[in-house]
C-alpha cells in the first residue's frame, strides 16, 4: 500500500472512530459487547478502588502501577480542583498497599486534566500541590506529553515543577519531530524523563508518519538519555525497540533496574511478566475513571493498539 492510501486509510479509521464517540451513539457504542470486552482487559474500572485493586494485583506479581485518572480536559477552576482530588485521592489509597523499600506507586497526569491550555497559574498550582501530597506519601508524579499545541508550556511547567519537586516525571513522544530537542533539554537540568515511541496519530508536519522514521527517533532520543544518566522510563511493546533498549542499557552501565520499562494495562501480559522476571523494573498504566471510552478510542487510533483491540475483539488476545 502506498503512503498515500495509508493516509487516506488512517484518516477514515480515525473519523469512524470519532463517530463512535458521538453523543447519538455513545451509549450503545459502550454497551455493545466488544467494547465491554475491551473495557474489562484495558481498563481497570471507574471507581479509584478497582484501580488500587489492580495495583495491587500487579505488585503480587513483580509489578508497579501507574495510576492514569481518565478525567475530561479542565476547562476551569472547577474542572482542576475535580483532578487535583481524585490525584491526592489515589496517591492516599495508593500508597499504603503498594510502595515499599526503593520502590514507588505512580500517578500519571495529563496537563490538559490541569487546564494547562486555559491558564497556565492555575495548573502549576494544581501540578505542584499533587506532588506535594506524592512526596509525603512516596507516590511519584508522571505529567503526559499531552497535545503538541501545549508542548512548549507543558515543558515549562515541568521545569518551574521540579525546581521543588526533582522526583516529577516528564512523558515525551519520540514520534514528534521535535522531541531530540526536548529530549536534550529535559536531560540537561536532570529531568526525569518517560519516552514514548508514537501516541496517537499527528499530522505529517510535526512528527514522523513512517514507523522506521518513528523507530530511529526513538533510539535517538533513548540513546541521548541513557548517556545522559538521567531516570529513564521506556515506553513501548515493541520487541526490537525493548532489545536495542536492553542493549544501549548495559552500554551505558546501567543494571536491570537502571531501566524502566512502561506498558499498558491488558497488553502483552506474558511479555511484561517475562521482562520482570528478568530482573527489568516493569510498571504498568493502569487506566481508570469515567472517561473509558475516550481511553479506548485513543488507545485504537494507535497502531500497536489497533492490533491489541482486535485480538480481543476476535476473542483471540
């Protein structure tokens, strides 16, 4: 198949998909029995309690968790004090059933739940009063890369963060063409730093359309931080990029744990059991709240999660 026809391919899929989301069929969309299905392996539940449930679940298996919150964008005060409570909600629930010696529980953010869009104040205030409360409870603090239109003040608002709170995460796409840029300039002033291969689809000109492209950009930017002894998390389900992430790992020195390795909660369970067996820090996103369907409809818009839907919807993930 040419480009062009992948394009056109990606375009349709991604205009079906956002139909399904439509006030007029939401309802029965998420009713229907596939999407129930996916519901139950992606998707940890609504409730904060399913999702320490899941937590807790995994740690019994050699596993950490990453809370994900699925909140609506905060469009005003309102909307980011409901996110900055369910985030302190978690971390006090998270924390006394999952943390322990050197080991961390995680709340994954994404900066539009903190209004970063409509006023840039408020959400440094809501960011730094949900790590204060992750410090007191040894609950770390993962910011998502969010929309490329946001990238320059989700940065700066993880550099003002971490000026008090050094243990904050910063997520970057390697797909965008310009996250070598933000790569370098995170690992410069010791930001801790998640690394992502592709997200859902942008457009051509700010990142990369071609999966070999997004392959290289990825190792690029893994490589810069690796050497930059900076905390690293990988992001990814793909086995050639988890091999060269090993392999560039013990080039830089680091030991099994010197690396850690992110997956979504549903996908691969054998592969991310088979990595923390072997001595890999292994982390899990555990995704929950009112907002499942958004979650799923982003996760089918991705590749990789095009595959892992439809093997659970043939009954054969």
């Amino acid at each position: 198949m040419s480009a062009a026809s992948t394009m056109s391919t990606d375009r349709l899929w991604a205009r079906t998909l956002d139909a399904l989301l439509a006030p007029g069929t939401r309802d029965r969309v998420a009713a229907s029995r596939p999407v129930v299905a996916a519901r139950a392996r992606f998707v940890a539940g609504e409730a904060t309690d399913d999702a320490v449930a899941e937590a807790q679940r995994l740690r019994r298996t050699n596993r950490l968790a990453a809370l994900h919150p699925l909140l609506p964008p905060a469009d005003g005060a309102a909307g980011v004090d409901a996110t900055v409570a369910e985030a302190v909600t978690a971390i006090e629930r998270l924390a006394p059933v999952t943390s322990g010696g050197d080991y961390r529980s995680e709340i994954y953010l994404a900066p539009e739940q903190l209004g970063i869009g409509t006023d840039a104040a408020r959400a440094a205030r809501a960011l730094a009063e949900v790590c204060a409360a992750g410090d007191a409870h040894r609950v770390d603090i993962t910011l998502r890369s969010g929309p490329i239109a946001a990238a320059e003040a989700t940065l700066d608002l993880v550099e003002a963060t971490r000026a008090h709170y050094p243990r904050l995460t910063a997520s970057v796409v390697a797909r965008r063409h310009r996250s070598e840029g933000d790569v370098a300039r995170l690992a410069a002033s010791g930001t801790r730093v998640r690394l992502v291969r592709g997200g859902a689809g942008e457009p051509a000109d700010v990142s990369w359309q071609d999966p070999h492209e997004t392959d290289l950009a990825f190792v690029r930017c893994l490589a810069d931080l690796l050497g930059s002894g900076v905390h690293t998390v990988v992001g990814t389900h793909e086995p050639l990029l988890l091999d060269l992430a090993d392999g560039l790992a013990d080039q830089s020195g680091r030991g099994p744990e010197g690396l850690e390795y992110q997956f979504f909660l549903g996908a691969q369970p054998d592969l991310q059991m088979r990595t923390a067996d072997a001595g890999h820090r292994v982390r899990v996103l555990v995704p929950y709240g009112p907002q499942w369907l958004e979650y799923l409809h982003d996760l089918a818009r991705r590749p990789s999660g095009v595959r892992r839907l439809a093997a659970v919807l043939t009954g054969l993930g």
